[in-house]
C-alpha cells in the first residue's frame, strides 16, 4: 500500500504520541513556561472543566507574551489560541497532516467526542510512523526528488 493510501486510512491514535503537557487556563504563563521546559514539549494544551479550549505553542510565547510584554504572571487564557483545529482518535492521519499544511502548525490536539483531551499528534509522530512504515520509499529519497543529475557524482 502506497503512502498516500495508507494515510487516508490509518487512524490518528496508531500513531505513537507522547503525553501531552495539559494545563488549565487559570494557570499562570510562568507556570505554563516552566512545565513546557520540564517536558521538552513545544505546545501545552490548555482546558477548563477538563475541556479544551486553547492551545498555547512556542510561537505563542514569542508573539504573544514576548512580543507584546505581556506579564508572566498572567493567565494562559490570555494568550492562548482559543478554540484550536482538533482531530479525534478515529480521524484518518490525513486530517491531523491537512490541517498542519494550512495552518501551519506543528502539533494538533486529539480529542474525543467530549472534547476532552486524548492526545497531542505532532508533525514528528507523523514523520516517525512514515519512517517506520514505509522506509524504503521514505529513506531512500534523494535530497531533492526533481533534480536530475547531468553527470555521475562520487569518483
């Protein structure tokens, strides 16, 4: 089954994803800073009453409360972006890759039908599952598929 298949069928939850950093929005930046630290992570999802309502991302921080000197004492719902795209759990990985593409994003929060948080799918779990999967094709790409070699490269 080629790539573009396989994408359109496999859900969202077969991808290995790590646990998310989750937070309510009452929290304070300084704290929501700190966590992320500690978790290496590049995004916290951002819930009230154990339902997500924002997500706060590393692009967040530099445009939001950097660019803006906000205080880091202030709460997360002030800087978040409210209501971010989502997928659910059974939602193929095509849908977690197209709203990555239009959107630009990085991560996309995995939710059930209650929009409580299940998951975090990041751009790497999606490039760990292809590498994984389809090796051959995927590790074996030239840097740059379109160009054609006009003469013989090595000795």
């Amino acid at each position: 089954m080629q790539i573009e298949e396989r994408i359109k069928i496999v859900e969202v939850m077969a991808l290995e994803m790590d646990s998310p950093v989750v937070l309510d929005e009452a929290c304070p930046l300084r704290e929501v800073i700190q966590r992320l630290r500690e978790a290496k992570a590049g995004c916290a999802l951002i819930t009230r009453d154990d339902r997500l309502t924002g997500i706060f991302t590393e692009r967040d921080l530099v445009v939001r409360v950097l660019g803006a000197a906000h205080s880091l004492d202030q709460t997360v719902a002030e800087c978040m972006t409210s209501n971010p795209d989502r997928v659910s759990p059974t939602d193929p990985i095509r849908k977690a890759v197209r709203l990555m593409q239009r959107g630009g994003f990085r991560s996309v929060p995995v939710v059930d039908t209650g929009d409580r948080v299940v998951g975090c799918v990041r751009h790497k779990d999606i490039l760990k599952y292809l590498a994984e999967h389809f090796s051959a094709q995927v590790l074996n790409l030239p840097p740059d598929p379109e160009r054609i070699a006009l003469e013989r490269e090595g000795g």
